[in-house]
C-alpha cells in the first residue's frame, strides 16, 4: 500500500470514528458476522412470501472489495496533482470533477475550494480532503442497479385482488376481479391501464450517481449502513401489509418465521416479546442479520484472471435447486423466483472506450494538424464532455495524450464500485390476463381471469398463490462500467411503448365500431346507446358484454 493510500485509509478511519466530517450520509456502517465481513456485502430480498438476507463475499484482485474506491481516489488525486505536490490548489482545481452534489458543485473553482477546504483551512485539498469529497459523492463500494424492464410487472395484482387477505387469489376472488377493480378505474371508462394500476409510491426509474440511464426499481436492496437500513425498513412494512399491526409501526413475526435459522433466529429481536418486530427492532435485526444464502466471488481489475462465484451456505429450505453450470454462473430456486447469478470482467472496457475515442480522434481531426479544436472535439460526441477540462494546458490545442488521460479519469471513475445489474424475465399477474396484449384490462379480459391463470394453479387448490408465478432474475456482478455510450435502443422502443395509442375498433359493424369508446373490442351497457332490452336482445350469451360476433349477427347486411 502506498504512502497516499495509507493516508486516505486513516482518514477515513478517521472519519468513521467522527474526528472528521466524511460519508455524512453514510455513517454507521453494517458489521459484519463472519470471518470475511470486511469483502461482504449484504443484500435484503423483499421476496413474495418473506424477506431473505443474501450475503456475497466479494474480493477484486484477491482483495477486499472496498479497495477499489481507495485506489480510484489515489489514481484521480495523483491525475489532478499536476505539479506533484501532494495538493490540489486553485489552478488545479478547474479540472476537480463535479459528481452532482449542489453544496459542493456549484460557483467559481476558488468558491468550490473553499467549501472542501475544511481541515486545516490552507487553500488547499490535501488527499484526504479530497478523499472526504469523492466519497460523498460516490457512495459506498458497491450498487444496485436495475436494468430496463416492463412497466407491466410493477403491477401487483395479487394484493388488489386478494380480497380476504389470506396471500391467495382464490377462484371466486377472480370471478370478482371485475368489482374489486372498479376502484382504481379513475377515467371511468371501464378499462385499468399501466397508471391507474400502478402504485402510487412505485419508483420506477432511480437516479444513482455514477449510474446509467432507464435504471429500475427491483426488490433487492443493500444494507450498508444506518440510512440504507431504516430505507429497508420502510420497503418491509410496505411490502408486506398483510403482517403489518399499524397502530405499532410493526410487522408480525410470522413475516419473518422461514428466513433464518441460524445462531440468532428472529425471536430474539423481539426485545418486547409482543409477536411483533417494530422499527427499532427490525433494524437492530439488519444491522446482525443471519444469511439466509452466502456466495463467494472473484472479480479482476488490473489482474488477468477468469471471474468466479461460489455457492458457500444457505440456512433456511427456502433455497432450492442450486445449480453451477460453469465456474462464473449459479442458479437456485427461492420460494416461486428462479435467482440466476453471473459475474463478468470488464476490465477490457476502458482501454476499448479509450481506443474507440482515440480512433475517433483521427477522424475529426480534419486540418490534421495532430490536434483538436473545440469544434472539431464536439465532433467526437462524448456525452457531458467539456474540451475545457479536456485541454490541460489551455491552449485550445487538444492533442491526443490530453484527450487519453481526460478518457481514462472519465471512464475509471464507474470503475472503483461494483455493481449488481437486476434484469426480471418473469411474467406478472397483469400480462396473463392481458389477453390482447395492449397493456390494458378489459371487463371480458377480467371476465376470462379464472380461464386464463387456471394453468397456472399446480397444486389444483382453486387458488393462486405467488409461488406458483415463478419469477424469473437475473443478477449480474461485474465493476462498473464506462458510461460514455448512452444510447440504449430499448429505451427508446420501451418509450414508445409506454405512448402508443389504442387504435379504433376495426371489426363489426359500423355501429358498433364508434359506439366502442374505451376500444376494447366489446360494448358494455354504459357505452350502448339504445334501450336495455335491444341491449339483452344483442347479448347472446348474456355475458354483459355485446361482441363483433355478436353485433355482426344482429345485423349482417347492414350498419
């Protein structure tokens, strides 16, 4: 380790022990239980049926995870030190990076300096003040990120629909779908779409720094520290409802009976002995958790190996299946969800985004006079690049070594964490009864509710449970990846996705093409125009609904 790496770890053992203001949001790290705690990450899975500890002993080069930042903060420092005297002054300050964060980001370079200059105050940055600034801004070492889904499977239907609160949907439950969804129909139209069903408090795009665009909620969360628990917290008490006691702010122990069983099993948090976990108690209980499942894994940085991942433990029979296809990849069955673990290497990203641009270099560099003016870099199009930063020495000659050194800080800096990437191919409630695919629900699509997830109840009990929806999830580890390529064609197809237009009833009669309003392929009794015995006179099957079929045979010859 050296000389300035040794110092950014004092200071931050410094910091943690409060001598010095750093990681404000992030003070009160989780300990750790087992031999490796400091290269384990821990992650809750809010999981249909109960919660689920997973613990995932990460080492990058056969060293401890966190590492990555501290390596990071001496390589960026060592970058911006120009005249190497283990300072950042005001000069060199133009060049500091600016992560987001508008106490810190804003003003003059000599108004930023001011505000990082805390301790001593001498104009400027030492590597540990430095240190205080990147890790306010970076977070801990590793995230979570989700990867563009379905705006369908935020839909949960199985709460809406379970009448009785028993976690099922019986086959009577469905029969009643159409009622007990008349309440989220706000346009009254008859038809539930993505925004009427959908809960309020669902957080489908998070903005993570550092992060890539179109990440999505997902039901993993990390527990690092005190914010990141009391955030757990309340995701479990809005998860799981149906075990909640409001008037104590807590949830029943019988939420948490199938999770551990291990040295400290949940009773013990029960500090009042009430049958009940409240806030204080749940978060005692993240902060020690048991793991339910340990994996281990080995991700390359600078070192040339293949990545590899280990499945170690589990302490409860929730975790099934447990497979290894290959040395890199784990798959196992928990309760109804299908886990598939994968690390990857992306070592090779960097030089491959620093060749890219070099390559492209050439290319504009029109006059091919062996620089770029601000123009001609414009043409490079690097997404949020400033030739400012880029031109060192300021002399409106970017030459290819400046623009190599400012590609590598840019692009290394998603390299110090490591991030877990969700991506869910399973299929909710919503898109089995979403017949006709047009991300509504019709009152015949409701109708033929029972019909459609009869295939799905395996246990033939007349009732659908989550378990027998198996989810599907795919969790890939990897360090960060250069973001310098944003664009991602399923985000547009996804967008226009999310505004496309229900098109006008093309079958049956004319009638019965403009007196379809909602475009759902039937007419109701509120949407038909004539009397109500025309009406049962037209409705064959006396299903509540007139069809194409239906109004073709009242009137074949004519509209």
């Amino acid at each position: 380790m050296t000389a300035s790496a040794r110092t950014i770890c004092c200071y931050l053992t410094a910091a943690l022990l409060g001598l010095v203001p750093l990681r404000i949001s992030l003070a009160g790290e989780v300990a750790g239980s087992t031999p490796q705690a400091a290269t384990s990450q821990r992650i809750l899975l809010l999981a249909p049926s109960a919660p689920v500890v997973i613990a995932v002993n990460i080492q990058v080069d056969e060293a401890d995870f966190c590492a990555t930042t501290t390596d990071y903060i001496e390589r960026l420092f060592t970058s911006l030190d120009r005249n190497e005297d283990q300072f950042i002054d005001q000069t060199e300050m133009e060049n500091v990076p600016a992560f987001g964060i508008r106490l810190f980001d804003q003003g003059s370079p000599a108004e930023r300096l001011q505000l990082l200059d805390v301790a001593p105050r001498d104009q400027k940055l030492s590597i540990g003040e430095f240190a205080t600034y990147i890790h306010r801004a970076q977070g801990s070492a590793f995230r979570i990120a989700g990867a563009p889904t379905r705006t369908s499977q935020v839909i949960e239907l199985f709460r809406k629909l379970d009448y009785n609160g028993d976690g099922s949907v019986s086959d009577a439950e469905f029969e009643a779908s159409s009622r007990a969804l008349t309440q989220f129909d706000r346009d009254e139209d008859e038809v539930l779409n993505l925004a009427e069903l959908r809960p309020f408090n669902a957080n489908q795009t998070q903005t993570v720094v550092g992060g890539g665009q179109g990440e999505t909620e997902t039901p993993f969360r990390q527990l690092d520290n005190d914010r990141s628990i009391r955030q757990a917290v309340d995701e479990l008490l809005k998860k799981y409802v149906e075990h909640a006691n409001p008037k104590q702010d807590a949830l029943a122990l019988a939420c948490f009976s199938s999770t551990s069983s291990g040295a400290s099993p949940i009773q013990d948090f029960d500090q009042d002995a009430d049958g009940y976990l409240n806030r204080e108690e749940m978060s005692a209980w993240l902060h020690h958790p048991v793991s339910d499942l340990q994996l281990d894994m080995a991700l390359p940085r600078q070192k040339a190996f293949r990545p590899t991942l280990k499945f170690v433990s589990k302490q409860t029979p929730r975790v099934t299946e447990v497979e290894s296809p290959s040395r890199s990849r784990l798959q196992l069955r928990l309760d109804s969800l299908q886990l598939e673990f994968r690390v990857k290497s992306s070592r090779h990203m960097l030089a491959d985004n620093v060749r890219f641009y070099q390559t492209r270099f050439r290319v504009v560099d029109s006059d091919k006079n062996g620089y770029l003016s601000p123009n001609e870099f414009m043409q490079l199009n690097i997404p949020g690049a400033d030739y400012q930063k880029a031109d060192k020495d300021q002399d409106e000659m970017l030459h290819k070594e400046e623009l190599t050194d400012y590609l590598i800080q840019k692009t290394s800096s998603v390299q110090n964490q490591v991030v877990m990437t969700v991506s869910n191919d399973g299929k909710s409630l919503f898109e089995i009864l979403d017949a006709d695919l047009d991300r509504r629900l019709s009152p015949r699509e409701l109708k033929n509710s029972l019909k459609r997830v009869r295939e799905y109840d395996k246990n033939r009990d007349q009732s659908l449970d989550p378990a027998e929806l198996r989810g599907h999830f795919k969790l890939t580890f990897e360090l960060g990846k250069p973001q310098l390529f944003q664009f991602d064609p399923r985000m547009d197809s996804m967008a226009m996705n999310q505004n496309s237009t229900i098109p006008r009833t093309i079958s049956g009669p004319r009638w019965f093409q403009r007196m379809d309003r909602n475009r759902d392929g039937d007419i109701s009794e509120r949407e038909f125009l004539f009397d109500a015995a025309t009406f049962k006179r037209l409705d064959q099957n006396q299903d509540h609904l007139i069809s194409a079929d239906e109004a073709e045979a009242f009137s074949p010859k004519s509209d």
